[in-house]
C-alpha cells in the first residue's frame, strides 16, 4: 500500500501538528531529562570529588616585633555519622508578622532522614 500511496505535502505537514505525536515527543522529552538528571545527581553525589578546604594561619608583623611560631599538632577526629534509616529529630519554632498587622507564633517537629 505505501509503494502506490501518492506523496502528499497536507499529509505530511499535518503529522507536525497531530496533538498525539507532540504529546509522544514531550513525554519522551520529560522523561530523558528526568534520567539525565537522576544520573547527573547519582554521579555528582558518589564520584565527583570535592575540594577540600584548606586553613590557612595569617601572621601580620610590625617591625622590631619577636614572633615564635610552634605549629598545633591536632587530632584528626572522625565524625561517626548514623545510619541513614535512623530520623535525626528537631523541633523549630518561628514568628511571623504581616504587612497587614497581624503576627503570630508557629512551630514544626519531626525527624529528617540524612543519605
């Protein structure tokens, strides 16, 4: 049937404005990002390294002054961190005051899952 269909130029650009097949590319367009993005966050979180910070000691001498300088040795010390299933509670309170004069008190509980 499609080798003795005749070409036709309406037929064709008709396909461009079908609702059904710009509803396929946008759903096919929305989900490509999505996965673009949950691996662009996959890698950014487990394999892009991070730059260290580094702390540096600023010394200001005026002249005649005496200076001594003993480096600390400091501990490393490591941060045991919980377990991503166990909630870190906390509680907040807030205030609030509106352009139109009235204010209030609020507050918020809960717990907070840290991966």
């Amino acid at each position: 049937m499609a080798e003795t269909e005749k070409f036709d130029i309406k037929k064709f650009f008709s396909g461009f404005l079908n609702p059904v097949t710009n509803a396929k590319n946008v759903q096919f367009t929305v989900w490509l990002a999505l996965l673009i993005f949950a691996g662009f966050t996959i890698w950014r979180a487990f394999f892009m390294p991070t730059q260290a910070q580094k702390q540096t000691t600023g010394i200001l001498a005026l002249p005649g002054s005496h200076i001594t300088y003993a480096p600390q040795q400091t501990q490393k010390q490591e941060v045991k961190k919980r377990p991503w299933w166990l909630p870190i509670p906390f509680v907040e309170g807030y205030g609030f005051a509106e352009s139109d004069g009235r204010t209030g008190v609020g507050g918020r509980a809960g717990g907070r899952l840290e991966f």
